[in-house]
C-alpha cells in the first residue's frame, strides 16, 4: 500500500466542510481508489468551537495555520480558506516545509500562480488544482491527461454558475438584471457583492488557469479582456432568442495566428449548440483538440460537496504518486511552458462577428448612413433588421448582424455611428461565437 495521506484542513467553509464530508463518508472507497488511506488529522479555522463539534475527536483542530505547516505528520495541506492572504503565505510555507497543496483558490492563483507554481516545482511537491475551476467538473485533468495528445485550440465555457442563472431567469421570465440579481441573491446563488461574479472577474480567473494549463504559458491577469453582465438588458436576450441564439458568459482562449485570446464577456451562441442549452447554476466548457476535436465537460460549478469532489480527487491523484520520483509526477503549468507558444493577442486584433443594437431616428436615410459607416470599415453585414417604431414615437430601433471582422475595426465603425445625429443613445454591442 501506498504512504497514507495525512491532511492539514485549512478553512471549514463550504468548500472545506464538503471535503472533510466526502473523505469520511467515504472513506473506504476512497482508500481503494487511491491505495492508501486518506484522513484528515489537523484543521486550522478561526471559530474552534464551532468546528470541534463538526469533526471527529481525533482531529485536531486550531485557530494557527502555521499548526499544519510544522506538523511533521502532515504530508498535505488543503488550502480553503479563499482571499489573497493568509491563503499565499499559508501555501508557500507549505510548500516550503515539503508538503502537497490542494487548493479551490481560483483568485490567488490567478495572480500568483507563477510564484507559487514556480516554489512547488524546486521544492518537488505538487501543488493540485482542479477544484478551482469549474466545480465539480474535471477539466483540469481532462487536459492534463485525457487531452494530453492533442494541440488544443480554443476552450469556451461558461464557468460562472451565478451570471448563468441570471441569463436563464432573464430569458425564461423577461425580467431585468437588478431583478434577477436580486432574486440569485435571496437564492444564495449571488453573494452580497456580487461584483466579481457579475464583471466577469470569477470568469477571468478560471480562464487564465485553463488557458496555462492548454497552451504552456504563464497566468497572466493583465492580457485578459472583461466584460460583465451588469449592463445587459431583457429586449437584448429576446432579440437574441428571435434570431436563433441565446446570450451567455463566456471565457474564451484560443491558439491563432496573432496570439493567444484571452477574453471574457457575454456572447451571442445558436441555440442548435449544446453550450447555448446549458441551464441555471450550472457550468460547461468546451475544448477543441487536433485529434478529438470537440468535446463538452458539463456539471455544478460550485457548491460544497462538487467543489469538495474536485479536492478530494486531487488528494487521490496525490496519494497514488506519493511514493513517485519527483519527475514521475505532474507538471506545474508554468513548467510545461511551450518554447515555440505565441504571446497573448492584443484584443483589438481578436476576429468576431457581432451583434449590434442601435437606436435612431425613424426616418429615411439611416440605415444608408449606417451601412456607409459599416462597409467604409471593411465590415460585411450578415443581415439588418429596422424593429417596427412604436406608435406617435419617432425613433425605432436597428439591430445589425455582422459577418467576421478585426474588433479595432468594429471598435471605429461604432464611435463613427455613434457621431450620427440620427443615433439617439448608446449602441449596444455584443459578440457572436459560433463555435463550429
């Protein structure tokens, strides 16, 4: 049998909570499946008392993180206490003491992931990630391991369960965001802040991480360009079901010839594709390779017991290779860094098709106007539609469909049109993915 796993829990939130629950209920499943015992012997959290009723007596538990980093017994520490710091300072001291690190801290990682990968990989220890991203759902180990033969080209999904469900309600109900935002919030699904949810950040995170993990670069923060959820109103998600798509969050990287795309915002998707039906709290990703081509990771993106999932099977992963040589085991990202990857694209070069939703005059010669602008820009339109003007009003509503063209020029077209004087208020503007 292999070395048994000794945990040092830091955090008994949700995620810390669902983990120490999947590992004790099963445990004997756990322990065949991983060929050594996995338990929890020491957790650090701030209310002790609290704690010390949820766990088994033979679990220690404190209120001092540095408890599970000088516990000679400990071989792993799970990280989920979420935030920037204790959370670095708890993992590179780990790190440091020769221990394992499991951690669902997408955020940390996204900024300091380099640093901390960079520790792990001199020290020789893993540090294990596949619960931050997505939940419940493997895709951390679908690219590591089940995708491992295959140039990846682009990964899309939808990795924020909340801005997920609020698309849904909104369509389903026709009702706005504040609304809906409001109602995700009494749900639990939405935190009392919701910004980082809601502006696309959560989003980011994720994305960063998987676009390290499929293309061999560094997490980079800074190259990825967001957009939230925050200004999208109910006409826009009904004009979309109108002409056959359905609007959804979503990360996107991908491998082109002027540089790795990374980009979050909301996107126009054809209902005929199965990430356009994903529904609710829930999450999907896509990735395309040379050799599978397309293939779809579906499931719950957060919650106690999926997130738990996730650390419990990386605490597997670390179990089996326990007794491995250092170069038998898996690769920090940043240590798979492809010699031969292209640098991240500036987004003014990223190639869409879009669509655009512009408020104007109702009389002859706008929609002249506006296509004048559109094909001075090399744009090619892929239909034009005039919404009928309600009643005694003298303006009405244009929606545009373009065919694909460079985002700067998209990007001109716009504040061109929106110099017109027939051009009542700000054009809305999204982007289609087709994802063929």
């Amino acid at each position: 049998m292999a070395t048994p796993i000794k945990v040092g829990l830091a955090g008994f939130g949700n995620v810390g909570s669902g983990t120490y629950s999947i590992l004790k209920r099963n445990h004997s499943l756990i322990t065949q499946r991983a060929g050594a015992p996995i338990t929890v012997k020491r957790v650090a959290v701030r209310n002790v008392d609290r704690v010390r009723k949820l766990v088994d007596e033979d679990v220690a538990v404190s209120s001092d993180w540095h408890d599970l980093v000088t516990d000679p017994e400990i071989n792993v520490v799970v990280e989920a206490i979420g935030g920037i710091e204790p959370a670095r300072s708890l993992i590179l001291a780990a790190i440091d003491a020769g221990k394992h690190v499991v951690t669902a801290n997408k955020a940390l990682l996204a900024e300091h992931g380099n640093e901390i990968f960079k520790a792990a990989e001199e020290k020789g220890v893993n540090v294990a990630l596949e619960a931050a991203v997505a939940g419940s759902i493997p895709i951390v180990k679908a690219l590591r391991e089940g995708l491992a033969a295959n140039r990846v080209s682009s990964i899309a999904g939808i990795i924020n369960g909340t801005c997920n469900f609020i698309l849904s309600t909104m369509r389903d109900t026709g009702r706005s965001f504040d609304d809906v935002l409001a109602e995700a919030q009494r749900l639990g699904y939405a935190e009392a802040d919701p910004t980082f949810d809601i502006e696309g950040i959560d989003s980011a995170h994720k994305l960063v991480l998987l676009s390290s993990i499929a293309f061999g670069v560094p997490v980079n923060m800074d190259k990825v360009h967001i957009e939230g959820i925050s200004r999208l109103e109910a006409k826009d998600i009904k004009f979309a079901e109108e002409l056959g798509y359905r609007i959804k969050l979503l990360g996107i990287t991908k491998y082109t010839d002027y540089g790795i795309e990374l980009r979050v915002h909301p996107a126009l998707v054809p209902m005929r594709r199965l990430l356009a039906n994903v529904e609710g709290a829930m999450n999907a990703v896509v990735v395309k390779g040379d050799a599978a081509e397309s293939s779809l990771y579906y499931g719950k993106g957060a919650g106690s017991e999926p997130t738990g999932s996730a650390v419990v099977a990386d605490l597997i992963d670390i179990a089996r290779t326990a007794d491995a040589n250092v170069s038998e085991r898996p690769k920090m990202p940043t240590t798979q860094h492809n010699p031969g990857a292209k640098d991240f694209a500036d987004f003014g070069d990223t190639v869409c098709s879009y669509y655009l939703r512009i408020p104007v005059d109702d009389r002859p010669g706008v929609l002249a106007d506006l296509a004048r602008i559109i094909a001075d820009n090399n744009i090619s339109i892929e239909s034009l539609i005039q919404r009928e003007a309600p009643q005694k009003e003298d303006s009405t509503e244009v929606i545009l469909m373009t065919h694909s063209t460079i985002e700067s020029l998209m990007q001109r077209a716009i504040r061109t049109m929106q110099q017109l004087k027939s051009v009542r208020g700000p054009i809305v503007v999204l982007r289609k993915e087709e994802l063929q």
